[in-house]
C-alpha cells in the first residue's frame, strides 16, 4: 500500500512539472550600461480557465509581460501558459513547483498558498481622501467621496454603513459627534447583506465587539444583488448595510443615490435609486474592515528564481507598469489590473477566513 502512494505522489509531481520540464538554472548578465539582467529560457504561467477562452489575448498579455519584464532586468525567452482546473490544482501546481507564477483568486491564496509568495493584487483603486485608513470619520462627507488621488494601491474594503432610514439617521449622528455606537445599538438596526459577503465585515464586528459577528445581529436581510440591496437601503427597508469599498464609491461616481428610480444610470447596468439629497449626506459608514484582495499573483517557493527577490520586484513592476500604460491588455485577456503587494497585506483575510461559521 504504502509503494502505491509513493508512486501515486510521484506521478503527480511528474504531471505538475511536465508544462515546464526541465530548466537550466536562471542566469545573470551585464548589459551595456552595466545593469545585471537576470535571464530566464522561459517563464510557465497558470491563469484562470476563464482566460483560456481568449488565446490571441492571452498571447498578447504573454508578449507585454516579456516585454515589461525585460524593462526592468529580466530577460525571458518564453513565457508558457497553462490554465488551471481548480483553484485548489493552481496552489498544489506552484507548491510543486510545476509552474512558476500563477494568478488565483486571493481566497484560495489564503487557503492553500503556503508553497507560493504572493508578489502582486487586483481590486486596483486610486487613493481617496480616505486613503488606506480604517477610521470612518475619514470616509464620510462630500470631500472624502469626490476627492481622488493618483497612487494606486490594491484591495478592497467592507464598509458598514448606516443608510436614512430613522433609526439609520440616528446611528449616524452617534458617528458624526464622534462617538461609537454600542453593540446594542448596532443590534437595533435593520441590516442589509448581500449572500456570502459577510466575512470581513464579521471580522471587523469580531475585533470590536467582543467576538459579536453579523450573525449574532437579530435582523439581517440578506439579498441577491447589490442593486437590491442599496434600493433598500436608499428607501429605508434597511437602516444598514454591508458594502464593498468599489460598490460604494461606483454608487457616488454614477450619482446613482440621486438618479430617477428606477431609470437606468448612464454607462451603467444599474438604476436609480430616486433620492432628493447626495449619498455623502445620507449615508454615513459606521466601520471600516481590513483590505481583502479577490485576485493575486503568486510565485512559487519551491523555485528559488522566481521567488528571488530580483524577480518579483521585477515582476511587481512589470505588472504595475501594464496596468497604469496597457490596462486593455490585461483586461482582454481576462485579467485585472495589478500593483504590488506583500504577504502580510493577507492577515485580516486569513482571520476573516478562519472565522467564517
């Protein structure tokens, strides 16, 4: 029995490795102006399934990444792609070192990532005046939500925010005068969620509360879109909700709070939401989550190259350079803008993850 699992497990390392097969060992040179370029003879890269219904596009990404790589001191020959069957196969692949890179969702990095290095992340949002703070004094009023800066940074937020209902008028006053509503008070309200889109926020009542999470709220909605969701919140069926930082501020940007009901919002697959007063006088965010991230890409451990620090810096500018200068690129090959990240960027997830009942 125990010589059948041995050759199961080497079999299975045989097919992860068979995409690459085998490589010299990366190598450095000096190039004219003295700089030292790492060379590669090939990069092999996994992406999602979804991307694999895109081939012309996914070469093209291939040939900027090369491209961009080079600009900043690795030369690769080829860049090779597979796709992944499941996410789980994707992180079993790069802890085998069966391929060097690879994107996957940020959940399954914090699941099953310990043979990989996360070197960069999607959800990429320029700066607001709120910046990368969890204090929700600093996300509330017209100057917080209209203001943009121009630096980059990846991942996303869960805010809980108190809509105009009545008792949401009073949640917000407690915010506004600088005071932090109890748990009772926070039990009280009417809340809104959208289905499987409460860890972060659970995470944040867990650190605040005394362990309290969404589920321990006596009222929650939970509803299928996110367009449901803030109709209910504008007309008062909830005095709060949980939303994601890019669905927040897609709300403010659109002026959908102030839109005619139900007209659909220009550039947009949402409605109007049919209020007299701006969003940032009628909702107010009561919490401020830790960032979480819903796509990454990650290098494997088990090749010293591409784990080096030479190349993911490399790698980390690269990325950032595609998504500030060719972002149709990626975009058409299924795939989202990125900027750099480091591990430790992922605890809060891997609380929320772990704490999920």
């Amino acid at each position: 029995m125990k010589k059948t699992s041995l050759l199961a497990a080497f079999l299975l390392l045989l097919s992860l490795t068979a995409g690459c097969g085998t490589q010299a060992p990366a190598a450095a040179s000096s190039s004219a102006s003295g700089t030292e370029t790492l060379q590669m003879e090939r990069l092999c890269l996994e992406l999602p399934r979804s991307c694999a219904e895109k081939p012309d596009a996914v070469d093209a990404f291939c040939e900027s990444l090369r491209g961009a790589l080079k600009d900043h001191g690795v030369d690769v020959g080829k860049v090779t792609v597979t796709f992944g069957t499941s996410e789980a196969a994707t992180a079993q692949a790069l802890e085998a070192g069966g391929v060097q890179a690879a994107v996957l969702s940020g959940e399954s990095y914090v699941k099953y990532g310990s043979g990989s290095l996360v070197v960069a992340a999607g959800d990429v949002l320029n700066e607001r005046d709120d910046g990368d703070s969890t204090d929700p004094a600093v996300w509330n009023g017209e100057e917080a939500l209209t203001a943009q800066r121009q630096t980059p940074r990846a991942g996303l937020r869960t805010l809980l925010a108190a809509g105009p209902s009545d008792y949401g008028a009073q949640l917000a006053r407690r915010v506004q005068n600088g005071k932090t509503p109890s748990w009772t008070e926070l039990d009280h309200a009417a809340w809104g969620v959208l289905a499987g889109d409460t860890a972060m926020a659970s995470q944040w009542l867990e650190d605040n509360y005394e362990g309290n999470t969404i589920e321990d709220l006596s009222t929650v909605t939970t509803f299928d879109t996110y367009a449901d969701l803030l109709w209910a919140l504008a007309n008062g069926e909830v005095d709060a909700a949980v939303l994601p930082e890019d669905m927040f501020f897609y709300c403010v940007d659109l002026g959908m709070w102030t839109a005619p009901a139900f007209e659909p919002v220009e550039n947009s697959a949402s409605r109007g939401l049919g209020r007299e007063n701006p969003m940032w006088d009628e909702v107010t965010v009561l919490g401020v989550s830790e960032r979480y991230f819903t796509a990454v890409m990650a290098v494997s451990v088990t090749d010293q190259t591409v784990s080096s620090s030479t190349f993911t810096a490399a790698l980390q500018a690269a990325l950032l350079n595609l998504s500030q200068s060719h972002q149709e690129v990626l975009a058409e090959a299924g795939l989202p803008a990125m900027v750099g990240v480091t591990d430790d960027q992922f605890d809060g997830m891997r609380r929320a993850l772990a704490g999920e009942k």
